[in-house]
C-alpha cells in the first residue's frame, strides 16, 4: 500500500508545483527512480536471499519505507493551490481581527461604482473551495470514483492507460524472466543472475539524461512547443527500444552467445519502457491540471493489474 501511493500522488505534486515548460526534469527524476529502483531491489534481493534469508527482503524494505514516510511527513509540504489559499486567507482574517481588536476596523478600498473613489469596508477573505466543501464520505468517494471515471469516459486517459500498462507488465514480466534465464542458460547463482538486474538500472540512467537532454536541445532550436502532444513526439521513436531490446535479450539468451547480450537487450528495452513511462506521465498532467492525479491514478491502476497478471 505504502509502495503504491507515491505513483499515484508524485504525478499530481509535481503538476501542482512547476509549470509545463519546467515539469520535464523532475518527472524525468521520478521517472528514473521509478525504474532504477525497480532494478536495484531484485538486484540487491538477489545478495540478501543468498547470505542471509528470504526474510530480510521484507525487513529492509519495511525499514527503507517506514524512514521513507517519516521523511516525508517532516519535510513534504502542501502543494494543492484550493489548500494553500485556504491557509492565506485564515492567515489575513486573523490578521484584520487583531487590526479591530486594536481599533481599527474598516479598511479604505477602491469603489467599484465610482472610478478613483474608495470606500470603508470590514474586510474577511473566503476561499470557494471551501465554501463548496464536501463532506468527508463524498471526498472519499470522489476520490476513488473519479479515476475511474476519466478511465472509461476519456478516450486520452483510457488508451494512454493501455499503452503505459503493457508496458509495464512486460517490465514486470522482465522481473520473471532475467533470474530464469542466467540460472538456467549461463549456470549462474541466485545473486549474481540476480545482478544482471544492473543493464536495467544502466538503462534507466541513460534514458534519464537522454529525456533531459533531448528536450533542451529541442527547445533550444525551436522545435518544442508548449502544447501536451509535444511530450510525445520523441516517445513515438525510442518507444521502439523496448521491442528491439526484448528481441535481442531472446534471441542472445544462448549459452554459445556472452551473457553481455541479452543484458544489452534488457537495457534497451527499459529505455524504450521509460520512454512509454514518462511521456504518459508528462501528457497527463499537461493535459488534466488539477485532475492530473486522478489521471494518474488511472494508468497506474492499469498497469499494476497488467504487472500483477503478466507474470
């Protein structure tokens, strides 16, 4: 549950605190958490199994998240433009109460029927949000119908859904496939084909600094503009990796062939994933705003059902 929440709500964080033309490096960053980490837990897994028990994947995982949640209940701040308002206005009405506490209670301000005139007023600041509230049952409701909703009445949210979902199960698929294959073609022990997890990590690395990097040059030359279609453009070529790479790791898993082959072919194969991975990410959150969580929340439901059933 802990594990889950953070694709859900990462998206919509960083869609509440930069803008589009800025939102490219930091969802590139998660992106490539998202991905590195999904290599480098199978990978350390793989020493952990071996040296000491099956057991101690779970107590380190538990640890890792439980100072994971701490870190983020001290340090992560509210995002949510409605929540930060509410905070200002009851901030500036307990300030005008302290004003007539001490005596001073109308506030010169402009006449909106006489041009240049002002007028006496009590002034008390009121967020709609917050007049429109609702309860906390029909919150809860909202919030676990609405993905759901945009899934099934959204051509956009369904089919990128779809899209981003295949290619996860296939990652996930992956996850099955990598430890069989060393194991059984190269003879290799439980860490060290659980090692060749690293062509993923390497993999998401170079996606990572191509995706940053790719968009600056595109926007330098002029080639890039502000419209969500444009998080696309360079998904539509490097999306074609992740077939490539599963052809090359399944016809290279021979024993007459190095084991550096088919791990090549798993490192592209993730930079075509991560390429799928945040150009939906990107496009969903350019294209629903305030919504983008809720959007989000939809691929990723999507993707987990995949990932669970694929393998």
């Amino acid at each position: 549950m802990l594990i889950s929440l953070p694709s859900q709500t990462v998206g919509g964080v960083i869609s509440d605190i930069y803008h589009a033309e800025d939102r490219n490096v930091p969802m590139c960053l998660f992106s490539a958490a998202a991905l590195f980490g999904t290599g480098w837990g199978p990978l350390v897994s793989g020493f952990i199994a071996q040296n000491t028990t099956w057991r101690w994947i779970f107590y380190l995982q538990t640890i890792t998240c439980g100072i994971g949640v701490g870190l983020v209940i001290l340090t992560l701040k509210e995002t949510r433009g409605s929540v930060l308002l509410s905070k200002k206005a009851k901030t500036l009405n307990e300030w005008y109460e302290a004003r007539e506490q001490a005596g001073f209670y109308c506030f010169d301000m402009p006449d909106p029927d006489v041009a240049g005139a002002t007028v006496a007023q009590r002034i008390r600041w009121k967020v709609k949000e917050d007049e429109e509230r609702a309860t906390l049952m029909k919150m809860i409701s909202i919030s676990l119908s609405r993905p759901f909703y945009l899934l099934f009445t959204e051509p956009v949210v369904f089919w990128f859904s779809l899209w981003v979902a295949f290619s996860w199960a296939v990652l996930y698929l992956t996850l099955a496939a990598v430890p069989l294959v060393f194991q059984t073609t190269y003879g290799f022990d439980l860490q060290i084909s659980n090692a060749m997890f690293a062509f993923m990590c390497i993999g998401s690395i170079i996606a990572t600094v191509l995706s940053i990097y790719q968009e600056k040059l595109a926007r330098r030359y002029g080639k890039l503009d502000h419209q969500p279609e444009a998080r696309l453009h360079f998904a539509c070529l490097e999306s074609a990796l992740m077939p490539i790479g599963l052809f090359i790791f399944g016809w290279t898993a021979h024993s007459g062939v190095h084991w550096v082959g088919p791990g090549i072919g798993i490192a592209l194969a993730t930079v075509g994933i991560f390429s799928i991975y945040l150009a939906v990410f990107n496009y969903l959150a350019d294209t629903y705003h305030r919504y983008a969580s809720s959007a989000l929340a939809s691929q990723s439901f999507c993707r987990n059902i995949l990932g669970l059933f694929f393998p």
